[in-house]
C-alpha cells in the first residue's frame, strides 16, 4: 500500500470497477489516503469510448472511489488527435508504451 500513498500516477487497464466490488472503492480510498502526489489516473476501457448509459456508469464508479479534488485527475477518454488515445483497448496501451516517449504523462499529447 505504500506505492499507492506515493504514486504520481495510476493506470486501470480493462477493469469497469463493478459495483459488486465494493472492496476495490474502499481499498482505493484507504491506500491512497493522503496522497498529495497523485497527479492523473487513467483508466483504459472500450466501453468508455462508447457514448451510453453504460460509458456514463462506469465514469461514475470510479469518480465514487476518489475524493473531489482527485475526481478531476482522472481520465476516460484522452482528447487527442494523436492515433495512440483511440479506443481504451489494451492493445492501445501496449501500443503506447512500446512507441511513445512518455506520451500518456504529457498533458496535451
């Protein structure tokens, strides 16, 4: 739990935070606690590159496991015209590890 207290960043990869997993939200909240280093969270999922009910649910799930003030660090969709940001698959992230130079930190990549 100590990375998570100090970590800068957190990345969720293919997990919709289901509400049945209640353990997650209270975990996230217990280990990141007073965290004043987190700057971004991303989370990379299809379904959130889909404009529904269920993109809108899962935005909110998360948001609920974060306080206010870390709500607005986290991001769904990244608003880019660069091909890397395009779908929230895991392909995608690979993908942008493997090609990019730090791309997914950069705040207007």
């Amino acid at each position: 739990m100590q990375e998570l207290k100090e970590a800068k960043h957190l990345i969720f990869i293919g997990y919709s935070m289901p509400e049945t997993d209640k353990n997650m939200s209270f975990f996230l909240k217990a280990a990141l606690g007073d965290n004043q280093s987190l700057r971004r969270i991303f989370v990379f999922d299809p379904a959130l590159h889909n404009e529904d009910e269920r993109a809108k649910q899962m935005e909110d799930r998360f948001r609920a496991c974060f306080s206010k003030k870390m709500q607005s660090r986290i991001e769904f969709r990244r608003e880019s015209n660069n091909s890397y940001f395009r779908d929230g698959t895991l392909a995608q992230f690979a993908h942008i590890l493997k090609s990019s130079n730090n791309l997914l930190f950069k705040k207007n990549a």
